[in-house]
C-alpha cells in the first residue's frame, strides 16, 4: 500500500520546519486523536524519545525498502499538521484512530503493552515497518470482540522457551491461539502462487510456534499481507477465494489464513484510507489503468 508518497504539496517532515517548537507542537496536536494511547506513551512524550534531526533522518531513508513504511512520530506528525497532504492526513488519522479504540477496549487485558511497545522501542527501522503488526492486533482484536470472542492475553506464553502467541482468545466453547505475521513483501506472480507462498508461510510459523499446543486448544496463523500497488490487487481480483482458511498439514489442530491491508486511492490517485480485508470482505475498486 503506497500511502504517503513523496509529493511537493505535503507538509512532512522536512528541513524546511523552522525550528522544534513547531515540530513538537504538530505532534502533540496529533496526540489529541489518540487520548487513551497517549496515557501509555513514555513521560514527556515525544520530548524525551523523537529528536527532530532523527525523524529528519529518518524520513529520507524509510521507504528504502518498504513504500508503506510509517512509524508512530511520523503518524502523530501528519495528523497534527494543519497543512499536511489531506490524504496522508487522513490514513495518519486513521491508524492513530484504530489504535486508540483498541488501547481502551483492551484496556486491562494482559500484555496490551507488549503489543504497543514498538511504537516507541522501535520507531527508526526503515526495514521493519513494525506500526502496521500493532495495527493487525488492534484490528483483528477489535474484530474478536465485536463477534463476541473473550481476549484473554496479548502475548500470551506457549510452553518453554519464551514463545508466545500473539492472540490468547475463547469463542463458543473453544479456546485458540493466534498468531499475526506480517508479509511486508508479497511474493507471487499469479494467485495461487501467492496463495502457496502464504501457506508456506503459515506453516513455517506454525511449526515454531505451535509445535506443542495446550490440550485443546486450537492454533491460527495469519498471514497479513501488504499490498503496495494496483497490480499486486488486481493479481487478486476475482481470485479472493485464495484469503480463505486452510488447514495446515504440518501442524496438528492448526489453520491458516490470509489478509489484506490494501489502500483505497481517491480520484487523484492517493491513498486516502486502507482496509484490512479476508475473503468475505469487498475489495477496492482499482484506478483506471490510465491513472497508475
């Protein structure tokens, strides 16, 4: 998903901000979107963690690899800035937004802050887009919950070793453990190879993590797909019956799944807002191809 492309019109993080106080008054203009993450971020927040010339720095080499790379400073940046590219704005808003409704319904679920750490730990990564694995969590928590699913952990301990699942969770009697991996580069020429390349995945992470589940208990992975760009989306198109579930043969009483983070574009081409979707969810529609 390219959102927040390099355009003349964006007001970014750039060296033409005069001075910090504008700098860190634009972010804490952003805090206000997000309240009830703002009561979990570190003492004098961003102050004491994000340096101007470090997110400078950063902004020059973030999409290096991944085009969809955002990070909380960046994120609390663009949503705080009266003249920020409205589309930018807008997904910023939008992140920030999903994030703060899952800080308040989890409120006092174990490891909720495990989940959101990387937000501040580990911000500078320009080849670990890691704001996009917290906003898996939040969305697929959130989707739990509105089904009626007991979130019982984050981060949840598996046996021996330190591993964890990231989604400790009971519905209809049943207990599960899910585990969220993001795919930042999405491998595939056609569907189904895309489709193999996922279970692949998903059994890959399956066999680390949930080699010895507890007595029954059920595992899930879910492969979290990023999808950059209209020909990526269109490789999909009718063929979204490859975001089904599927039984992974490696692992005993363990499934898999895929999903989609795409973007949907306005009439000018900029992604404005993104959509987590599986196989029951619509897709966005693509641009003209003249418009790529």
């Amino acid at each position: 998903m390219r959102v927040l492309e390099r355009r003349k019109a964006d007001a970014k993080m750039s060296a033409s901000l005069p001075d910090d106080e504008e700098f860190y008054l634009n972010i804490k203009r952003g805090l206000a979107v997000c309240p009830h993450l703002r009561e979990l971020l570190p003492q004098e927040y961003p102050r004491t963690s994000v340096k101007r010339e470090q997110s400078l720095d950063f902004e020059g080499k973030r999409t290096s690899r991944f085009l969809h790379n955002i990070n909380l400073p960046l994120a609390l940046f663009l949503a705080g800035h009266p003249e920020a590219h409205p589309a930018a704005k807008s997904v910023a808003r939008q992140m920030l937004t999903e994030i703060d409704v899952f800080v308040a319904m989890f409120a006092n679920t174990r490891g909720l802050q495990k989940v959101l750490n990387p937000l501040w730990n580990a911000p500078w990564d320009e080849k670990d887009p890691s704001m996009w694995s917290v906003i898996a969590h939040a969305n697929h928590a959130i989707r739990l919950r509105s089904v009626g699913a007991d979130v019982r952990e984050f981060e949840a301990p598996i046996g021996e070793g330190g591993k964890s699942a990231d989604i400790q969770f009971r519905t209809k009697g049943q207990d599960y453990l899910l585990d969220l991996e993001a795919w930042h580069a999405v491998s595939g020429d056609t569907p189904e190879a895309i489709h193999k390349n996922g279970m692949t995945r998903a059994e890959r992470k399956a066999a680390k993590k949930f080699a010895t589940l507890p007595a029954g208990t059920v595992g899930w992975v879910y492969e979290i797909c990023i999808v950059n760009d209209d020909e990526e989306l269109e490789r999909i198109g009718s063929n979204q019956h490859i975001l089904s579930p599927f039984k992974l043969s490696e692992t005993e009483g363990c499934f898999g799944a895929l999903f989609l983070i795409c973007g949907i574009s306005n009439a000018d081409g900029d992604v404005y807002k993104y959509v987590l979707a599986n196989a029951d969810t619509p897709l966005p529609p693509l641009r003209p191809r003249s418009g790529r």
